[in-house]
C-alpha cells in the first residue's frame, strides 16, 4: 500500500473521538494517559452525553486534561477532584459528571476526598490511572510505588518498612457501601484497550441510572519515569504490576466479585 | 435569633443553590440550623456536612464552577485549611461566600471569640497575588444582610467574597428584620446568565474550562492584572464604611465588627467627660476605607484603632493615614472582650496624654 492509499478515507481504520479536541497531547510518546483519555471522549461521545458531562481534571500529568478533552471541564487543587465533583453533582444532579486523577493525586493527598465521596455514593465517575510513580514532577515515589522500585525519593527501592506498602485504592474502596462498581484495567494493548471502554461504558451508564459512584482503575505505563523504553515499560508493567494490581471487576452492580 | 443562625436563614432567603460546611465552634449553628430548616424542601438548597473543611470548600468551588450560588462557613483553624481553595477560587475567578466566625489563635487557640484574623482576611492569607472582598459585620441584622451582599458582589466581579464576623456576633442573640425569599434560579437560568463561563454542559457553545493554571509567564501575567483590575474596581464603586460622632471629634476611634459596637459606648461615655472622640466603622475590611481616614487626619488629634487582637488593623490604619497623626492599637486577646471604659482609658492614656509625642509602644504595652 502506498502512502497515499493509507490516507484515502475508505482506508482509515483509526481516529481520535470527536470530543478529542486538536490540541496536541503534552503526554511523553509511550504514555497510557493518551489513550486513556481518547477512551473516555470516546464512551461520552457513543452514549450522546457529551454536553450534559461536566469533567474535574486534577493535579499531575493530566492536568490539562481539559485542553484534551472537549466537554465542560473545571481544574482541581492537588487531591480535592472528588469533592469539587461532589459540589458539582450535588448542585446539578442531572449532569454526567467524572473526575481524572492519578495516583498521587487520587490515593495520597487526596485519599480522604477520595474515600468520603465514595462512601456518600456520590453518583460520579472516577477514573484513576495508577502509574506507581509521580510523573509531572520528575519520577518521585507514589503511594502505588512497588516495593523495591526505584523512584528519585526512593533511590535505594521503596523499603516497605520505612515507607509503607503500596495502596490497592479499588480493594480499599470497594469495600465502602457508596461504591457501586469498581474495576480495575489496563490500556497497553488494543485488547486491555477493548476491555477498559467497555468498563468506562459501564461507569457511565451507572451515572444515567443514578447508580452511586463508579470507580475505573487503569493501570498504566510511565516509561519517563522508570526509565525504560515504551516497550519494556509496557511489558515492565505486565510483569510486575499486574501481579500486585490484579485486573478485572472488583465490584460490580454493589456486590463484591 | 443568633447571629450564625441569621446567616444560615439568610442564605436560603437569599436563593443559594448550596452550603458545604464542616462543624467547628463558634459556628456550628450554621450547619445545625440549615440541617433542621431542611432547605432541600423550601427552596431545594442542598446542604452537605463535608468530610473536612478542605472538602467543603473545593464543593464550594465545584458548584461555583457550574454556576451555582454557594456559600460554606467556619472559624480560625478551619478557615486556615480552606485558603488552598479560596485561593484557587480567586485564580479560577469563581464566584463565592466564606463566612469567618472568628475565635482566638493561633493553633487550636480558644472558642471564644477575637479579631485576630483581620490579616489572614485582609492581606490574603492563601497563597499568590489576590485579595478578598471582606465584610464585617457588627451586628446580628447585618449578618442576615451581609449574606445576600457577599453573593450580589460575588457575582459582581466573579470573585469569592468573606464575611468576618466573630464569635460574639455568631452568638449574640438580636432581633433581626429578614430579607423576603428570592427565588433560586433554574438550572436552565444558570445556564442562559452564565453559561459564558460556567459549566453548564457545551450545548450549543464551545466547552468552556476554569483553571488557574497558566504555565506561560505572560499569561499569568495578564491574568494577576486583570485581578488587580476588578480589585481596582472594588474600591472605586464597592468600598462601605459608616461613621459616628465624627463633625465635632477632636479624637478618632478606629473599630469593625463587635469592637465598633463596644467602642460607640466608650464614645458615649468619653462625651460625658468632655472629650468629643468620633468612631469611623469599616464595614468592608477590604476595600479599606483609606480615603475617609486621610481626611479626618486632617481634622483629629490622634487614632485608636481597637480590635480585638495584639494590633493588625492598625497598621491599615497608619498606611491610610500617612502617618500625620499618632495611631496607636488596643486590643484584648485571648477571647477576652475590652469593656468600653478600658477603651476609654487607653484613649486617654495612649493618645490624649502622650499622643502629642509620636512614638510606638512595644507590642506587649500596646495590648495592656
């Protein structure tokens, strides 16, 4: 096939959803949060929900989430998305409303925010994207850090006994009886990608039928911050997050798998 | 009825959409009156107890983003946790009321009630280049007021705005006159008057975003002037104050809130000793009423700026002034409230003994 029959229209097999907007990501190539958020544009764009979906983008590499995404969006301080979605939904119960967070910003600084507005049921969607690392600010550790893993605040490995173990948010809070789905994904491959939008999907429907708050977790890569290729990120993360961040639903329709 | 109970009826008389709050004496009646009122059922005001008072004020912003009316209150240390978020919400250009019910510090302090917030108020208190339209409030019938004035200013200039009351207003029990009921707008209201910035859902328009974050020096730039623009503006058109007894004065009293309704008593009793002492009254703490000082500067003796801390308005007092009379500070502290003939004594032992010679007392005179 020549070039110009790849860019023949009938040839096109790929292409960013409609509530993309053409602002160029500030993601490193390689980076999950791409695709995480074109799968989140793309499941508010197929369920015609687009201008009632109001977005609370957070602190860290996502943070201009709302110069990506094109719906309504607000910018949280560091950790508080959950209760500004709180303000939000309460105030505009019809809304579809959802926060984007990562794992510094969701599982430590704003870990209380977090679990209040899941224990209300806040009728939301929280998407988390747990990278084990602090991307933005250069590759310091996280609450999600592995034991062992190298950050620049973890030089030596994280020490288990010194700084505690990493944090299984979807376990913690799908415990809580405001949660209504939690499930935990993987964006990688075209596969994991598949499964995840069918799990945003879910979360939002919940939001339609007013189920209480739905919770997706997305395990991704940040080959920048540990140091690796793309690729060798990529398989990094199947060997050795996958084991301690199992993938799959955690809760589903308020019962626990 | 008492003061913090006046401003929890006030909020729904005056249409707010929400309250997000965390208890914390000396204000928790506010909560309490708004949970038994159920607003949910007169005007369908939502009313939330939030996990802390950094959760209640990031609500806060929230429902400000979408356009809603929104108020959250507190004391001392809670409002040192809310400044993240107010000042988030002057960056965001966010439109909402902050009640202070201030109690004595710092640290946990005491629940009895002081003054000494004034400059966390005052000269920002949160982080970055912003200010806050501050209202103070000396009476029960002006915390029932204030309530709907902070929110026609809110929305004036897109800004949060707080109202500093005090312990002793949020307890005090006075009759009140209520402003009648006004409507809380629909949400397809919300969406016509300020779907130009608010987010209401793109329906018809481009998305709209609010952010305080702007990477680019030039923005950021542009975007501190364009505050100090609306704060400009504030005290062309939105600075109040009152005054009391000042035509014939040769001295000043200098008081806001519960100071200023102790000291008019010290006036009365200092113009039966045959001293004419006026009293200028800051309603708003920002804008400072500058101008009117400077002016009676010209015509007194002297000043006793009187507040109920170790001394932090004064030094507002001395700037507006130039310097051309003595200004001296008296204060209790410690939840302590001064009696109108301790003002009257430091009246006339700070400024009318010594006040001809211009000297400052160390901080520890000035409180005693």
């Amino acid at each position: 096939m020549e070039v110009l029959d790849i860019i023949r229209p009938e040839n096109k097999v790929f292409s960013k959803s409609g509530l993309m907007t053409d602002c160029a990501l500030t993601f490193c190539p390689g980076c999950g949060h791409g695709t995480a958020h074109n799968l989140t544009m793309e499941v508010i764009d197929e369920l015609g929900i687009g201008d009632d979906t109001i977005g609370v983008a957070p602190v860290g590499c996502s943070v201009f989430a709302y110069d990506f995404m094109n719906v309504d969006m607000t910018q949280a301080a560091h950790g508080r998305a959950p209760a500004v979605a709180t303000g939000i939904v309460r105030t505009w119960p019809e809304k579809y409303v959802f926060t984007y967070k990562g794992d510094g910003d969701l599982a430590a600084i704003g870990t209380a925010e977090t679990i209040h507005a899941c224990n209300r049921g806040e009728n939301m969607v929280i998407i988390f994207v747990n990278n084990g690392i602090y991307g933005m600010t250069g590759g310091q550790m996280a609450p999600t850090t592995l034991s062992g893993m190298r950050t620049s605040t973890s030089p030596y490995g994280r020490d288990i006994d010194t700084m505690g173990s990493p944090i299984k948010m979807s376990e913690l809070i799908a415990n809580l009886p405001g949660t209504y789905y939690v499930t935990r994904q993987a964006v990688h491959t075209h596969k994991h990608a598949r499964q995840a939008k069918k799990a945003l999907k879910t979360a939002f429907q919940n939001t339609r039928l007013k189920k209480g708050l739905s919770f997706v977790e997305i395990i991704a890569n940040c080959n920048s911050g540990w140091k690796m290729t793309p690729n060798d990120s990529n398989i990094w993360m199947e060997e050795n997050m996958f084991p301690y961040f199992p993938l799959g639903d955690i809760k589903v329709n308020g019962t626990l798998k | 009825m008492k003061g913090n109970e006046a401003i929890a009826e006030a909020a729904i008389r005056a249409g707010a959409d929400a309250y997000f709050g965390y208890p914390i004496t000396p204000q928790s009646e506010v909560i309490e009156y708004l949970m038994t009122e159920r607003p949910e059922e007169r005007t369908g005001m939502v009313v939330l107890q939030a996990e802390s008072e950094v959760a209640a004020i990031n609500m806060v912003y929230g429902a400000a983003s979408a356009g809603k009316r929104v108020l959250t209150s507190s004391s001392s240390p809670g409002i040192s946790l809310k400044l993240e978020g107010i000042s988030y919400m002057a960056g965001a250009e966010l439109p909402g009321v902050i009640v202070n019910v201030v109690r004595g510090g710092p640290g946990l302090g005491t629940i009895q009630p002081s003054q000494a917030d004034y400059f966390q108020a005052v000269k920002g208190g949160g982080h970055g280049d912003y200010k806050l339209y501050v209202l103070a409030p000396s009476s029960v019938q002006e915390m029932s007021d204030f309530v709907g004035d902070a929110f026609d200013i809110a929305f004036k200039y897109r800004a949060p705005v707080m109202i500093l009351s005090d312990g002793l207003i949020g307890q005090m029990m006075e009759k009140v006159e209520l402003r009648p009921q006004k409507e809380r707008l629909t949400d397809d209201e919300v969406a016509e008057k300020y779907g130009s910035w608010a987010l209401t859902g793109k329906k018809g328009r481009e998305h709209n975003i609010i952010t305080s974050l702007y990477l680019d020096p030039e923005q950021m730039e542009q975007k501190v002037r364009k505050l100090m623009k609306k704060y400009d503006q504030m005290e062309r058109e939105d600075m109040r104050y009152e005054t009391f007894q000042t035509e014939d004065a040769d001295y000043l009293i200098v008081a806001y809130g519960s100071s200023a309704r102790i000291a008019q008593k010290s006036i009365e009793l200092a113009r039966n000793k045959g001293i004419k002492v006026g009293l200028l009254r800051p309603i708003t703490l920002f804008p400072f009423p500058k101008q009117p000082l400077l002016e009676l500067a010209d015509q007194v003796k002297g000043i006793l700026s009187v507040e109920l801390n170790a001394g932090q308005m004064v030094e507002d007092v001395r700037l507006s002034t130039e310097f051309k009379v003595p200004v001296e500070h008296f204060g209790r502290t410690g939840g302590i409230i001064h009696t109108p003939e301790e003002i009257l004594e430091a009246l006339e032992q700070k400024i009318i003994k010594d006040g001809s010679v211009r000297h400052h007392k160390t901080r520890e005179q000035s409180i005693f």
